[in-house]
C-alpha cells in the first residue's frame, strides 16, 4: 500500500477592503484521491489581529504554524506591543527559505495600526510579495479570469463579500481539490469576524439580505 501524505489541495483569496481585510478558504483536505477532511480550517490565528492561510502538505503546514505562531507570541509579550502585519510576514519568509525542503505556501493578512489592513504571499522558497488581492491553491487556477475581470479596487464590504463567495463557488465547481463550503473571515481593528457559507451557483445573482452577518470570535 502506498502512503500518500495529507495535502491541502484549496482554495484561498484574500482581498483589501477600505477598514480591512477579507479572506475566503473552501474547507477539504484530500489524502491522494480521497477526501480525507471536509470541514478543516485553513485560518489560523496568530494574534487578534493577524491570520495565516496555508496550502500545501497538510502536516508541513501544520507544523510550521505551530512553530512560528510561539515566535510571533514571543516578540509580542516582549515588546509588549501588537506586532506588524509586515513584521510577522518577514518571519514566515525566513523559515520558509531557510527551511526550503517544506511543501507549503502561505498567506499573512490582518491589521495593525500603522497601515491598515494588508495581505502578504510567502512562495515555497521564502518569496513575499504584497497585493490587494491574493489567490492561493489549486482552485485558483480555475478563477484567475474570473478575479482578473471582476475584482476592482475599494470595493466595499457587500460588494467583496458577493466577489468572494462568486470565487469560492466557482473554485469548488471546478477544482476536486477544493470542496466543503465556504469560510470567510474579515480582520479589522475590531479584530477577527467570521461566517460560514454553503457554495452558490456562481453566475446566478445573490441576494444581499440572504448573506450571514460577521460573528466576532
């Protein structure tokens, strides 16, 4: 019998809003063909502040969010300060290149109050780079022309909460990695709020009132 590792064949976009951040994850891990885990959660926190989506090899990810979320809370109990959203993401980029045999990928994203609300991508090797919109996983193949055409920056809430969910949908449509339903999550100075959603056929138009409000966690 072959082992075949757990991975996180997702679907991740993180996208900024005016007084935030907005990320969206569908929630199936995968053994090989099999689905191993259909309601997984692919946020992690690191403060009340800041979160990390993953992809890759479930327990390479796993392992180095448990790892660099002691470094994070370190810092902070030292500095008696809420950390960077910047500063955090430079951690994940040093272990993810000088631990270059790890099979993950990563999306830093919160808000402090220096800048706001900010999304940072960590590559395989330790690349990072800083955009308004990130997409991450195997289901973002499937929706880079659909975002391309559809994101715009300073959306506001209800028009990104309707982008994400469109994404996310049309991901799980498609990609067989991807599956489960829908977790968003927003990251504003009030901290981190949370909802979760069934996917929608995508192209069909979606009722604002039918939406979930945020729960703050």
């Amino acid at each position: 019998m072959v082992k075949t590792e757990n991975s996180i064949g997702t679907t991740v976009v993180a996208i900024e809003i005016p007084n935030g951040v907005l990320i969206a994850t569908d929630s199936q891990t995968s053994s090989g063909p099999l689905v191993s885990n259909k309601i997984s959660d692919k946020i992690s926190y690191l403060t009340r502040s800041i979160v990390c989506c993953k992809s890759g090899s479930a327990a390479h990810t796993q392992n180095t969010i448990e790892n660099l979320r002691s470094v994070v809370l370190k810092n902070f109990f030292e500095k008696k300060f809420p950390p960077k959203v910047q500063n955090v993401a430079q951690i994940f980029r040093e272990y993810c290149y000088r631990e270059n045999t790890i099979n993950a990928g990563f999306i830093c994203s919160g808000w402090d109050f220096f800048h706001g609300g900010q999304i940072y991508s960590i590559t395989q090797g330790g690349y990072i780079f800083n955009h308004s919109i990130v997409l991450m996983g195997s289901g973002s193949i499937f929706i880079q022309g659909f975002c391309d055409a559809n994101f715009k920056l300073k959306m506001n809430e209800s028009q990104s909460k309707n982008f994400l969910i469109k994404a996310l949908s049309l991901a799980i449509l498609r990609d067989s990695s991807s599956g489960g339903f829908i977790r968003l999550a927003k990251i504003t100075k009030k901290g981190i709020e949370r909802i979760v959603l069934h996917p929608i056929k995508p192209f069909y138009k979606i009722e604002i009132q039918k939406i979930k409000k945020f729960v703050l966690v």
